[in-house]
C-alpha cells in the first residue's frame, strides 16, 4: 500500500476504534437509545476489523461527548467522513477494494446509528 493509503487506512481504524468505545461508553446514559449505541459500536468495530492494524500508534482515549444530540454531531460526521475516505480509496487499492467497500458501508451504517442515539 502507498504512504497515502496507510495514512488514510489507519486514521480510518483510530476513528472506529475511538466511536465504538464511544458508543460503548454511552449506552446506558439516560435520554439515550441503548439499541441504536449498541448497533454503532457493533458496525465499527465489524469496518474496523476488515482493515489492517495501524502499524504505529497509541489509541486516543474514549471521549466523553457533552449531552444532546449536538454532543455526538461531530463523530457522527467523522464516521461519514471515514466512510467517504474508505470509498474514494476503492481505485487505488484493486487488491481490497471489496474490503474497502464493506468497511465503508459498515461505517455508514454505524454514522446513522450513532445520529439516532440521542434523537429523542
């Protein structure tokens, strides 16, 4: 893989990482949807484990986003910009486009759970 694609590939696998202990973290808060934080945690950490481990770095630690639903808006955005990230890497990595393109609906999928959590 180019220097560009392994940035991109481990920069997507911290944000998954970090989401699902996010969504983890907050599954039982009160005013939150317990279903819909489990199915978040669920689909990053399915996108994440088809990409490769990062081959340098330290975990960042599990933020603890402010109440509401303006408190998760930002992952929110970073899961959909992750899944972006994964999708425009398809030509540049014929050997795992496929995988590449799982993790990337994974990381969708887990962005509009993550959007639901606190929608009530």
């Amino acid at each position: 893989m180019s220097t560009t694609l392994n940035s991109t590939v481990a920069e997507a696998w911290d944000t998954l990482d970090t989401v699902a202990r996010l969504a983890d973290a907050i599954t039982w808060d009160d005013g939150s949807d317990s279903l819909s934080a489990m199915q978040c945690a669920q689909s990053c950490t399915a996108a994440r484990d088809l990409l490769p481990l990062p081959l340098a770095g330290d975990p960042a630690p599990t933020p603890r986003p402010a109440d509401g639903a303006a408190g998760l808006a930002p992952y929110v955005e970073q899961l959909r910009s992750t899944a972006r990230a994964l999708a425009a890497l398809h030509p540049a990595a014929p050997d795992t486009a496929a995988q590449l393109a799982q993790a990337a609906a994974q990381a969708t999928t887990a962005a509009e759970a993550l959007a639901a959590v606190r929608e009530r």
